[in-house]
C-alpha cells in the first residue's frame, strides 16, 4: 500500500468509514501521485491516480493541494501560484483516474499571496497580498474580506465543533 511521508494539513480526510490520503511519487510508488483509500471495516485499500493537470502539484514546490470532502464527495482543491488559479476536482469512483471530474476553476485571483486552509464547506481560506486573511466561497464565487491581518506566513486555520461531551482530565 504507497505510503505518505507528508501528513501536513490538508492531505487526509476520512468520509464513511474510509480514510483517504494523497501519495507523492517516489521509487516505492510505481503508479506516481495517487489518492489512497482504505475501508477501516474491511482493511481494503484503493488506489486512485491523480489527474495529469493536478499532479504537477506534487512535484513544483509553491504549489498547493488540499483534499478535502467537498458536498459528499472527495475533491482535489490545487492552487497554481504563477496563474493564481484554483482547480477544483471531485472523485467520481475509486481506483479510476478518468472518473476525475474537473469542476470548475477559480481565478486568476492577482490578490493570493498564498491559500491557507479549504473550509468544511469547501469554501477556501488566503492570504491575499496586502496581509489580510480572506474567505472564496466557492458557492458564491464571492471574496469576503474577514478583518484580520497576519504578518506570519506560517499562520493556520483550524476546523472547531463544539461537543456537549465534557473533557476528562
């Protein structure tokens, strides 16, 4: 099963008792950039190839890819600084690169300085050029400035639920 030596933010989701993650190319994987799936119910595992206008992301450094469950669906969200575009693409099936279907692409949005994290809805959050943090509902197709400002370029966006289970200590 190809194996990830990146576990950073936005390479993993799990959606109906599948854990997904994206593998980069290297001499263990002959199949090249994949989407791995594996049913925790039956210890299966999928894998998918990445579509050939997506998987220079794997191999360019200031590029930028997110897997995220986008509408019941998983999708590639990419990020292509010299065009300042996004591709949005989902997963039709398992283990078929052609059931890639490539949704739409955003852009060129000459603000991005960089794309920090995709939303639970999809949306995708940014940092546009002039240090503000930003939202693209992709729904919309609408930028809503949020009113905050960041001078570190390593700043996260996290996901928070609130759970009326109490914390143990």
């Amino acid at each position: 099963m190809p194996f990830s030596d990146d576990c950073t933010q936005g390479t993993q989701v799990y959606m109906d008792g599948v854990s997904h993650w994206l593998c980069e190319k290297h001499e263990d994987n002959p199949i090249g950039p994949c989407l791995v799936s594996f049913y925790l119910t039956n210890e299966v595992s999928f894998t998918t190839p990445i579509p050939s206008d997506v998987d220079d992301c794997f191999d360019v450094g200031p590029e930028w890819i997110n897997l995220v469950v986008l509408n019941g669906s998983i999708a590639l969200i990419s990020y292509h600084e010299e065009t300042t575009t996004f591709r949005v693409s989902i997963l039709g099936q398992l283990g078929f690169q052609e059931s890639w279907i490539k949704l739409f692409m955003v852009g060129p949005l000459p603000c991005v300085e960089r794309p920090i994290r995709v939303g639970i809805k999809g949306g995708i959050f940014f940092i546009r050029k002039d240090k503000e943090i930003a939202w693209f509902d992709l729904s919309t197709q609408m930028i809503e400035e949020l009113g905050y400002t960041t001078e570190n370029l390593h700043c996260r966006i996290i996901n928070y639920k609130e759970s009326i289970l109490p914390f143990e200590e």
